[in-house]
C-alpha cells in the first residue's frame, strides 16, 4: 500500500509539484512567522547578552529593560563592590529616545557608560572608536547608513547635540537599535548625577552568577540581582505578551490555510483514481488498506512540503541580511517542533474527507462508468 501512495503520488508530476508547493507555502507561512518573532526576541536581548555581565542589578522589583525604568542611589554602587564573589562592578545609565538626524529619526536604547568601562559596551565596532568620549556617540551600523549618517555627523539625542564617533554590529533590531554615549553627557542632560539605571557585574572567577546574585539581594536593600540568563529570560517574556495574540491568529491562520490545501489536494487525487480503488477492492482488497494508501499519501505530501518549506525559510534566513535588513530569522528547535505536530496534524485531517468516499465506493457502480 505505501508504494501505491508513492506512485498515485508520483505519477502525476505537474500535480506533485502544485500539491506539495502548495503545502509548502502555507507551512512556510508558519515557519517564517516563527523564525521572525524568534529573531526579534534574539535582537532584543542582544544587549544583555553581550553585555559581558554575569549579573544584572536593578531597582527592587524590576526585571527587565524593556518599558521598564531603574533607578539606584549611587552608593549602591560601592555597596554591590564589596559583596563577596563580585569583580568588578559598571554602573550604566538607560532610558528609550530618539535619534534625530535631520528628518530621520529612530528609537533606540540610549545607554551612558563610564569612562574607559571595561565592559557593557558596544561588542563588535565596524569603524570608528570603542567607546563615544566626549559628545560623541556610537550608533549602528545599518541604521545610520539607512539614515544618511556618516562617521563625523552630528545627531540630535536628548534635545543635545552628539558627533558620530563609531559604527557598531549587532545592536539593532526590527523595532529600534542601542546607542551608546558617555555617563557624564548623561548625567548632565538628565540631571542623574547620584543614581544609576542598571548595574552590570563580572563575578571572580570560580564564583555561581546564581550564587553570587542570590549574595547581592540578601546584602544590599532595595535591589533585585539576576544572572544574565534570568535577566534575558524576563526581557524576552515582555515581548512574548506584547504579541501573543499576534503570533497565535498568524499560524492559526497558517494552520487553516495548509489544511484546506492538503484536504483538496488528497481529495481530488483520490476521487481521480476511483477507478484504480474500486479495481482494488473488486480483487479484495480490504477498505483498511486503502485507508492506509490515502493516509500514506497525504503524510508523505506533508512531508515533502515541510522539507520544501524548511528549506525555503533557511535560505531567507541567509539572504535578508545580506540585503542590510535589520529583519533577524532565525528556526529554533522548538518551532521545528510545533510545525512538524501541526504538519502530522494536517495529514491526519485532510485524509478523513477520501477516507469517507473510498468507505462507500461501490467497484461495480465504478465500472459502469458512474
């Protein structure tokens, strides 16, 4: 019975071709939208990822970047230095803003750093300085390009003036990017001088981020200590409940569009080869065993069109970035996962409706010509 469903499969390749790429869109639909909001929630917390800090210090309660506002006293600072197990401590200044350069302007987290700050900054510089210096900036790469700012420009950030001093990679995504200028234009804008948003903390070596975060909220007041890992974990949970909703009616409507594919697709095979059933049942064949052909048909169907559509996906993977997109895709396992179900789920459903013709097919009424 499966080389029966591989040749009614096969045999028709025009067919094949328009069942199995039909399959393959719809199923690409869901993949791609998976592979988008996994790319963003990746870009999003590019920052605390690259951060080099083993521990995230924020105000009491706060655990995560994103439309979230921390202040801490500076003392918390020296107090954060001497708790056992810590190495090194920068206190970084954050808020949302724009960057205006003429008639462009673009949303990015604009983080302060101290002078010569060993980490926290920009991980990977194209062109120009590691840090900003004085009024300057670092802004990135893709986004100045696509705003006509070149190294030595001035943009507007906080109603002040900052010089372009550096390019970097990887700090922008779909929505906004990170621009890095220095603690003292910071605090002189903002007016900040005896607090900090966020400290950022190396732990010595040997030393449990776990354990060392868990030291710093027991010792020090006020504050809620996490590992980079947890910190990134609740910045990504933030933009999962801003579009849930979103990402659920996109593949249910996925969903919908590759089951009434592969329904009319094995529907329509099967009603074309009657003739080929009922010759099967008049010989003896059993109804099981065509069942099985049907059910094998449209599973392998499924497969080809999640191959194809895979396929296709990681190929837009390569190629929008190569394009300057700030549109990051990437396929995890998890949506590997969930497709593949749904995939299994389709074949299962869209072979039900042949199932029921082929329950009631008559091979003498076949032969008669009706």
């Amino acid at each position: 019975m499966i080389r029966l469903a591989f040749r009614n499969l096969f045999q028709n390749k025009i067919r094949l071709v328009i069942s199995v790429g039909g399959v393959a869109l719809a199923l690409l639909l869901i993949l791609s939208l998976d592979a988008i909001f996994t790319g963003v929630e990746r870009q999003v917390t590019a920052y605390i990822e690259h951060s080099g800090a083993d521990v995230w210090v924020s105000q009491a309660d706060v655990r995560n970047m994103h439309m979230a506002s921390s202040s801490l006293p500076d003392s918390i600072t020296r107090k954060v230095k001497y708790v056992p197990g810590v190495a090194s401590v920068i206190p970084i200044h954050y808020l949302t803003n724009n960057v205006v350069a003429g008639d462009e302007r673009n949303l990015a987290y604009i983080i302060g750093l101290p002078e010569n700050a060993e980490f926290g900054g920009p991980w990977v510089i194209s062109s120009g300085q590691n840090l900003p210096g004085d009024k300057g900036v670092i802004l990135n790469r893709n986004i100045a390009e696509k705003s006509g700012i070149a190294l030595g420009d001035e943009v507007e950030i906080l109603g002040d003036e900052f010089k372009v001093t550096g390019f970097s990679e990887g700090t922008a995504s779909l929505v906004n990017s990170v621009a890095f200028i220095s603690m003292d234009d910071f605090e002189e804008m903002r007016g900040s001088y005896d607090t900090v948003s966020f400290l950022l903390v190396k732990v010595s070596d040997g030393e449990s981020p776990e354990v060392v975060a868990a030291r710093i909220e027991t010792q020090v007041r006020d504050v809620t200590a996490q590992t980079r890992t947890d910190f990134a974990t609740q910045e990504r949970q933030v933009i999962k409940d801003m579009s849930t909703d979103l990402i659920t009616i996109m593949n249910l409507i996925g969903f919908l569009i590759g089951l009434a594919v592969m329904a009319l697709t094995v529907y329509t095979s099967t009603l074309s080869r009657r003739r080929e059933y009922g010759m099967l049942k008049a010989l003896g064949a059993r109804n099981t065993d065509l069942y099985l052909t049907v059910l094998a048909q449209a599973i392998l169907s499924v497969v080809l069109g999640f191959l194809f559509g895979l396929v296709i996906t990681l190929l837009l993977t390569v190629v929008i970035p190569v394009f300057g997109s700030n549109l990051l895709l990437e396929v995890s396992s998890t949506s590997l996962l969930k497709v593949g179900s749904v995939s299994l789920v389709i074949a299962a459903l869209s072979a039900m409706l042949p199932i029921r013709q082929i329950a009631g097919l008559d091979p003498v009424m076949v032969f008669r010509g009706r």
